[in-house]
C-alpha cells in the first residue's frame, strides 16, 4: 500500500516533469494520509502555482506556515502566491515577515527583491519599451562614440555593462539615473533627437557649477521636521469628579506602560502588580485585563488566563471595546485551552474570536487544532479489548455469511486496533467476499507492512492477486510465503495452481484472450520496469538470435525471476 511518502516522491517527480495536475494529484493523496506534514502543503503550493492557481497556491501557503509556523519556505510560498495575485503590499509583508524569522534566508530575499522590483518599476511598455526602445536603439553606441567626454566612459567595463542593460531593458532606466554618467547620456541622446533638452556639453557645465571646489555635488539641506506644539486638553467644563476620572486614565496608562516593561524583562509578578494597578484606576479598559491574561499564559498558569480573557471580554463587551481586542482575548484564551489539552473548547474559543473580529492567523490556529483533534480522537479511540470483542463478532459473521456485517465488525476492530495485521487480513477476506478485491488488497498490503513475517497474509495476497488476474504477483507473493514457511500448505497449494494456470491459459487461450492478458500485465508499473532493463532487452534479443547467450543469462537468479514475471504476466509467451 502507497504511503503518503510514496504520493510525495510521485508528486516530485510530477512536479519537476512539469505535470501539474498530477503533481497536485499525488500532494492530495499524501495530505488526505496525513494532513499534519507541512511539507506537503508546500509542494502542492508550489504545483498549484506553477499551474497558475493562486489562489489555492496561497491557500495551502497559509495551511503550511500554520502548522509549522518556523518552516521558512512556508513564507516564500505565501509571499510568491500573493505577488501572483498582483497584492503586492500583502505579498512584501510576507516575505518581511519570514525574513524577521529567518533573517538572510536567500529564498525570501529573492522573493522580496522581485516584488519589490514589479511593484516600484514602470509599467511595460509595448513593443520593447515603447519610445524609450526607440532612444536605446543599436545607434546608441555610435551616438555616445560621437560625444567627445561620453567616449572616455567606454573604457569603464562597469558603465558598458549598464548600456548594454539599457538596451536589452529601457525600462530599467528610472534605475540608472542616480549615476550622472547615466543622465548626461540620457541627456545627449534626448538632445540628439531634437527634444528641447541640454546638449551634453550644456549638462556637463550645469553640473560642473553646482559642484563646488571638491568637486563633488553638494547634498540637499536636510528637511528639519517641524516639532508639533503640544495640544492642552480643555478641562474647563469638566466636574471634579470627571477630573479625577480623566487622571485616573491617565495614570492608568502609565502604570500599563510600567507593566510592559516589565512584561519584557520577564518580572512576572512585578507585571501583575502594575496591571492590577491600571485595572484599579480604570477598569472599563480591558486592554490591561488581557495584558495580565498575557502573564498568566507566559507564566504556564493557564486557568488564571483563561478566567483573565473572559474577564476582558466581559468588560469589552460591556464598554463597546474594539471587536479587534475582544477577538485577541478570545484567541488567547483558546492558546491556553490548547496548552492545557482541552482541543475542543479551544477550537470553539477560536471561533468565537472569528466571529467578532476575522484573523487568518487565528483561522490557521484553528484548523491547526482541528489536526490535532482529529489525531487525538483517533487515538483515544484505540482500545485493544474492544477491538477483540469486534474481532470476535466479525468472526461469527463470517462463519454465518454474513458478509456485509463481518466487513462492518472488522472495520470497527481495525479503528480499536489499526496496528493489528490478524484483523486486516479477516477484513481482507470479508471484502474478498463482498467482491470488493481492490479494498481487500489494500487491507492486506497493510497488514503486510505491520508485520512482514506474518504468512497468512502473504497468502491471503496471493489468493486476492489470483482473482484480479495478477499471476505473475501472485507467484511472487505465494513464494515470499513459503521463503518464511516452506511447509505453509496454503502456500503450495496456491503456488501450484497459479503455475497451472499460467500453463493452461497459454496453451488453451485464443489470440484475443492472450492480448488482452498480455495488455493487463502491461499496465502493472513492476511489468514497464522489468521491459525498460536494459539487461533484460538483451536477454529478449538473445532469444531470437543468440539462444546460447540466453541461456546463459538466465542461469542468473534475477535475470531468471524477471523473465518468470514476464511470462507468468501474459507479456512473453512462450512454445
């Protein structure tokens, strides 16, 4: 049975072959395994598009830093699905941010270098740059040649290296001005086609009287901002009662900005005690309520924040807060339900906080969480004496041919106890009988994985591979059987009629029935390998022109067990 691993290299291999849809195929598969790898959000962000689908690119971008949030290639993904989507300034916020995580991550410097570029540059012009082509056009060269000072800048490989970019991109010339070399050719080209501009010369001398005796270019005064007069507060209609009320709010922030400063350096209690302090003076704020919530969660007391964040909410609530707040005290109350293992409630806190004020990073926290639950269920939900029980009566289901309940009682049995191969493989006759082989072998071929060794099941797959009509995998798993049990009855008796029936159907088939056979082994992806060896070409070559060098060949036991498998699959016919 495919793992999700097994999807993720299939969709790698889709990926770099430039099939997208495939690629994105095979991700999903691997995510619908496992939906907690953040790596396989990533790739499929990166199929989706490389398919121009970015939209779903940033959803899965979102999906990939929400459940790794110090992964950096999640930011890279986000921010290059965002430029996509021509949201430049959502797009540069992304890769800022990963690169506050990751500072130096080349990814995201590149990333951030190209968006920063489309966004700040002109706009494209048609026809390679529009009139501006036609200024940088292959008599640039000759024109500066002709320009007694601009010729002398030829010889600096730096100065040619920008023409020949200004050629190739006129565009990029609001990019080169802040060279005057630069701007005197602009200026010369521009006066050359009779635009009413400075002649080279006349620019030169401009330049020349504003450098002064250093002759280096005199920088702008700096521009001194003008400091704002402080505005007095009218307080002359106020009652003294109001007065002290304003003060109170006064002091109340000055004690909160205290309980920052210590929030920072770690002085937990010290904190508390200013936040308590500013709650006093002004307790409708319930911006200092969640501070203190803040404390609590970085001191690991989640019940103290937890009762804090709905203590704010209430006093937000009650004095028209900004739904912003309430929804941060509600997510911060879900982190601590989450800390303390109370998924379900924290999943609830989150959307709550959803509903009063909608953050992406709080509806990647949820479905985070909801990962997580789900996991979690799964293996609360494990319990080996109610999978025996299950077991038990999926057995006397099937002694009753009951097929349909057997399969229902092993399935439950399998959810008790997914790591028990004995009851995959009774799921994997109830489905056989039940007509479903493609469920039974996917059943068996775990059971196989959890247990290598086990025989039974190496029968049981070559029971199921018979009734698809794979003979030649059925050989091959009868004999891995009776490599761990030679005298396994079942085994034998399978193996036997197998080779029987490869004998019996190559002699007695119609040339119809052996195409269609031969099609069938064809489509099975072991089948294409074994005919793209080189080794084994030449072994099918030899038979018709050098049978003494096959022969010889297949004195080897891999080459030989190849040519069995072709043969046994209907592709080689032999007599």
């Amino acid at each position: 049975m495919a793992t999700a691993a097994d999807y993720k290299a299939k969709g790698n291999a889709a990926l770099v072959a430039k099939n997208f849809s495939e690629a994105i195929e095979n991700y999903s598969k691997a995510i619908d395994l496992d939906g907690t790898n953040h790596v396989f959000y990533s790739n499929r962000s990166a199929a989706y598009l490389s398919k121009n689908d970015a939209v779903n690119a940033l959803e899965d971008a979102n999906s990939c830093i929400g459940l790794k949030p110090d992964f950096p290639k999640g930011y890279s993904r986000k921010g290059a699905a965002l430029h996509a989507l021509k949201r430049y300034n959502d797009s540069i916020a992304a890769f800022e941010d990963g690169l506050e995580k990751f500072p130096g991550d080349q990814g995201l410097t590149n990333g951030l270098d190209s968006v920063n570029k489309e966004k700040d540059g002109p706009p494209p012009s048609a026809g390679g740059g529009g009139m501006m082509g036609g200024l940088f056009g292959p008599d640039m060269m000759a024109k500066i040649a002709l320009d007694p000072k601009l010729r002398g800048y030829m010889s600096d490989p730096d100065f040619m290296a920008k023409l020949n970019k200004l050629q190739s991109d006129p565009n990029s010339l609001g990019t080169m001005l802040s060279d005057p070399r630069m701007m005197e050719v602009f200026q010369v080209i521009l006066g050359q086609q009779g635009m009413q501009m400075k002649t080279g010369d006349e620019f030169r001398e401009e330049q020349e009287a504003k450098q002064g005796s250093t002759g280096t270019p005199s920088p702008p005064p700096a521009a001194v901002p003008e400091e704002p007069e402080p505005m007095e507060e009218d307080v002359s209609d106020l009652s003294s009662e109001e007065l002290k009320i304003n003060e109170d709010k006064k002091s109340a922030v000055e004690a909160k900005l205290k309980g920052n400063d210590l929030y920072k350096s770690k002085k937990f209690d010290e904190a508390l005690a200013a936040y308590n302090e500013a709650i006093a003076l002004d307790p409708s704020n319930m911006t200092f309520i969640n501070n203190k919530a803040a404390v609590y969660f970085s001191s690991k007391k989640y019940d103290e924040c937890i009762a804090a964040c709905n203590e704010a909410v209430e006093v937000g609530q009650a004095n028209r807060a900004p739904f912003e707040d309430r929804a941060k005290a509600l997510t911060r109350a879900a982190k601590a339900y989450q800390k303390k293992g109370d998924l379900t409630t924290a999943i609830e806190m989150c959307r709550k906080s959803q509903l009063e004020h909608f953050e992406k990073a709080t509806e990647r926290l949820m479905k985070t969480m909801e990962l997580e639950k789900r996991k979690a269920d799964k293996l609360a939900y494990q319990d080996d004496d109610k999978a025996e029980e299950a077991k038990q009566d999926g057995n006397t289901h099937f002694r009753n041919k009951d097929f349909g309940k057997a399969v229902n009682s092993y399935e439950e049995a399998v959810k008790r106890a997914p790591k028990n191969a004995t009851i995959r493989n009774n799921l994997a006759a109830a489905l056989c009988k039940i007509m479903d082989f493609n469920g039974a072998k996917r059943e068996i071929e775990v059971a196989i994985d959890l247990d290598e060794k086990y025989v039974k099941a190496w029968a049981r797959k070559g029971d199921i591979e018979v009734l698809m009509k794979e003979n030649h995998k059925a050989m091959e798993s009868y004999k891995k059987g009776l490599s761990l049990d030679p005298s396994n009855a079942t085994c034998k008796e399978g193996l036997r009629k197998v080779t029987a029936m490869i004998n019996y159907g190559s002699a007695n088939m119609t040339e119809e029935e052996r195409k269609e056979r031969a099609a069938h082994g064809m489509a099975d992806p072991q089948i294409q390998a074994i005919l793209q060896d080189p080794v084994i070409n030449q072994v099918l070559r030899d038979f018709q022109e050098n049978p003494n060098a096959a022969n010889q060949a297949m004195m080897d036991p891999s080459v030989r067990a190849k040519i069995e498998k072709l043969i046994a699959a209907g592709v080689l016919q032999t007599g």
